[in-house]
C-alpha cells in the first residue's frame, strides 16, 4: 500500500532483440508483447522504426505494433530516429516516442553518423511535429561515459538534458550504452538529474547494462537518490559490441525480484514474467544471462533431502 | 592516500575450487595462490583441513600450505570443520583459522550432520585448543537466509555472532551460503553487526554469493553500512547446489573494479589479478561467470572505427 512504487519499461522487444542475429518471427514478438503486457509493466518500448536496412530484426514494426493488443495502463512507446520514424509512429498509434542521441561526439558520430548539434536540431524538429500528439522522451546515450571518449562530464549530459527539457519532452532516459557506469557516479548523476528538474510528472529513467557486473548495484544506487524508473530487458538480452560475451542489459527478472525484495512496489507480477522469461532461450535460440531462472526466488525453499 | 580502504579475501582455491569436478593438480594450485599473493590480497584462503573423502578437490590441503610462498601482508588462512583439521593446519603454519557452521538448524544438520548447540560445542573446543596460538574466525553460514528454512532473524544471527565474540575471535563472516541475500537486508545486518562490536580491530567479513545477480548491490550496500572486508573468488567461481548455472561466489575483479571505480581503496592491483584471471577458464576447463575479462576495464577505450 504505502511501499515506494517504481516503475519499470521492459525493453526486450527493441533493445533486447535488436542485437539478435536470428530473426524473432512476428507473431512470436506480439505473443510476447502481448503476454509481457499482462505482466504489469508501466511502459514497453515495443520495436524501433528505424530503416528495415540499419536493423533488419525490428523491419516488423508497423505489423507488431498492428498486432498486438493494448492493455490499458501499460504506455506502448517506440524507438524513432528521424522525421520518417515519427511519421510512421503516428500511423500506428503509439503511446509515445522515443527519440535517442548520444551525450559523446565520437559516439553520435560512430553512430548516428553526425554531430550531437545536428542531431539535436534533427530531433527538435521531429518534437516539433510530434510534440503535440504524443508525450517525447529522448534517450541520451553514453550519459555514463563513451567507449571511445571515456568520461563524458555530468554538466555536459544534464546540458542536452536540460536543451530537451527546454523543448518540452516528457522525460529523460540516461543510458549506460557500454556499461561503464558504477555507483557512486550514478549517485552523483541522479542528485544532479533531480535538482535540475523535480517536478513528479517529469519522467528520468535509467537505462543500465550489466556489462561489467555492475547492473543491479547501479540501480540501487539510483533508487537510493530517488530514481524510479528503470529500462531493462527480459533475460538481460542486448549485449554490447565491444564486449562479447558479457551481458546485456539489466535483466528484468532479476531487477524486479531485488527490488520487491527490499520491500519496493514495481507492479510486475513476477510469476507470470519467470514464465515468460523460461521461454526466453528457446525463443533466442540460446543461454540468456538473467540469473533468475536458474536459481529461483530467494523464497522458493527446497527440502533438507537436498543436500545431505 | 586518504581513500577508504576495503580489505579482499580471495576464496577462489578453497570456496571457489570446492565446486569444480575436475582435480586441479597442485602445482597448478600453488603456482595460482603465489600469483594472487602478488596482486595485493588483505587474505588467501588457501585450502581446506577437511577429510579427503569429504572434498577430494582439497585432499592437498598440506602439500599446498607447505608449498607456498608467503608473501608478508598477505594472512593465509584455512577452513577448519574441527579439532583434527586445527591440529593440521596449525603443523603447517597458517597464519589464521576459519571455522564454520550454520545459523539455520536445518542447514547445519544437513551440511554438517549435526545440531548447531553440537557445532558451537564442537568449535568451541577448536577456540580452547588452538585460539592462542592464531587469529580465528567464524563463517557463520546462512546469514542471510536458508534455503531450507527461509529467512533467519538478525537475532539469531547476532546472537551466535555473540557467543563466538565472547570466545574471543578475531572476527566472524556473514556467509550468503545460497545467495539469498539483498541489499536493503544486508543494511540492516551490516548495521545490527556494526552496532555489536565496532571496535577496529574485530574483522566483520561479508560473504556474498551472486546466485541471483545481486552479488555486487549486497556488497555496495554492505560498504554503505561501513563493512571494509568481503570475501570474493576470483572469476565469480564457486556455484550453489540449488542452482545448476547460476554464478557463484562475487566475482574478485569484478568486485574490485567496482570498488576501485567507486575511489575505494583495495589494495588489489587490478592488472596484475586480470591476467590471472583470463587464465582461468583454461585451469578448470569453463567458462567463468565473472563479467570483467569478457568487457575490459570502464577505463580501456576504443577506437572510433569499432563502432562505424
């Protein structure tokens, strides 16, 4: 009742899939979706209208976000690079978009193949168009440091956050791209986020990777401050491409079983999204790197025969 | 110079090699444990004065001791079950003793066979024979939770924790023996155990296990709280009998990067302990759950043309 409520935006089916090298067929995407939705996520980031080219795995968009069925309460948001993703977006509805740039020069560029100016100035456009019709959020990459720049200031992330802010976007999501963040910067980034915005109905998310082991110990880092919004991916899909092998993103599982266990409200139903999860492997085609499903909840005891 | 200063007790040639199936020869076992006496470790725990049918893996226990060498700084100590285990380990020197036993009636019985009145009785003995002549320490199993039994209550915990103290130990472990442990639980622990006994020169220790993922955020909180010692094995190595697949003990380079990133002072040169550790898929023959030598350090960068 009075527990502290967070929030959590499964991304499995974008930022999850994305990195997958086998084609996830499209009805399976919306049986997922559709059985994720029931599992009492506050938003799912459902695909990316990006070109079918740049990301052959998400070319489905238009039909998984056709496909699948809305559960009210759950906000539907989208991955939109450009004034064309927006434009698609619209036509089929989506709750709401989400617009990404990097916080790093080197990585907008690697990346996005441009200047952080010119994606600001694309993106503002694209918040001009859409801005009135949908809630915007903006995902700003490497908001923990850039693989090939290294530390990026916290005055230079809450910059382009505060340009956006300016802009009027709904929320913020400081991504860890690389999984370079650990907690006492994440405390030091989150005090820094509140104070330069605290109204409740700004939305600031943290979008974590486990990369390099760090992941829940970032996301009690952020709760500690006051954060209560959290991207993660079922399995801790979506790995890094200087890292193969590590892992990926915070795995959803494991993130709402450590916080319900410290007595944190975060609305999933954690029986129904274990099932889901168990499927995960088959579904991928290969070991995921959630820990959850191999060992169980901490309150699933076993029998003294077990060990003796 | 002025950093906080945490202390590592690598556990990964007793803890971590106990679950492995396959002998590591002795030669491979020394050569490991002089390596990681270069690297900076607070404490080796070296091996285990247990019967060789029991632990096969640690039949070597006194070949290893006397094989050796001791690097001033490092404290090697070994596990001891009972008095003809003290008797061993005291023949070969170790500077320090670690006794065990469970805090959960069911779990004791299972893994030692018998009550825990019996065990105290039993170590007790242990402290009277041999606790003038080394340091000892208790691992008190289950702290955090049995999977037989569920949660264990702080009381009881602190109350044997107590009775040890009241022995005259030098210090005593908080084992999460199954990795049940979370971090708003182990605040609380950390807490009530500081608030026992917070004289400088008693050794709480902290022993976590990322069964669940939660490895690296029990100890962050942990560290919160004021607890400066943990034990971790070097590529998370050391596996938990309920959960086939899940990761084992934290993870040492792991924990230490953490750690280090955070601008806390280990003492673990980080280099020297990373080479070591890549070789150790190939000492025991798999992969290994730690994160770090499959990402690189937060600090290693990259050229731009990765990415593009």
């Amino acid at each position: 009742m009075s527990q502290p409520r967070v929030y959590i935006h499964e991304v499995v089916t974008r930022d999850g899939f994305q990195m997958e090298r086998v084609f996830i067929p499209t009805p399976a995407k919306i049986d997922l979706i559709n059985r994720l939705s029931r599992c009492g996520f506050a938003k799912i980031e459902v695909t990316s209208f990006t070109s079918p080219k740049a990301i052959p795995m998400l070319r489905d968009a238009e039909l998984v976000m056709g496909g699948i069925e809305r559960v009210p309460g759950v906000v539907y948001t989208v991955l939109v690079p450009n004034l064309r993703g927006a434009e698609r977006a619209l036509d089929v509805g989506a709750d709401e978009m989400n617009l990404v740039m990097s916080v790093s020069e080197s990585h907008n560029r690697s990346n996005l193949k441009m200047g952080r100016e010119a994606s600001f100035e694309a993106l503002s456009k694209v918040i001009a168009f859409a801005g009135r019709r949908v809630p915007i959020t903006i995902s700003l990459s490497c908001s923990f440091g850039c693989p090939m720049e290294g530390t990026v200031p916290i005055a230079e992330v809450l910059g382009w956050a505060g340009r956006f802010i300016g802009l009027g976007v709904s929320g913020i999501t400081l991504c860890d791209t690389t999984g370079m963040a650990h907690p006492a910067q994440v405390a030091l980034l989150a005090q820094a986020a509140l104070t330069l915005n605290r109204s409740p109905e700004f939305e600031w998310t943290m979008h974590f990777h486990n990369t390099r082991g760090m992941g829940l110990a970032n996301t009690l880092s952020a709760v500690q401050q006051g954060i209560v919004r959290f991207d993660s991916a079922m399995g801790g899909l979506g790995g890094c491409p200087y890292a193969p092998g590590a892992t990926g993103n915070i795995c959803t599982e494991d993130t709402v079983h450590m916080l319900e266990a410290m007595g944190l409200d975060t609305g999933v139903r954690l029986d129904g999204l274990l099932t889901l999860a168990r499927e995960l492997p088959a579904l991928v085609g290969h070991e995921v790197p959630g820990q959850l499903i191999k060992a169980g909840r901490i309150t699933d005891l076993h029998p003294m025969e077990h060990l003796s």
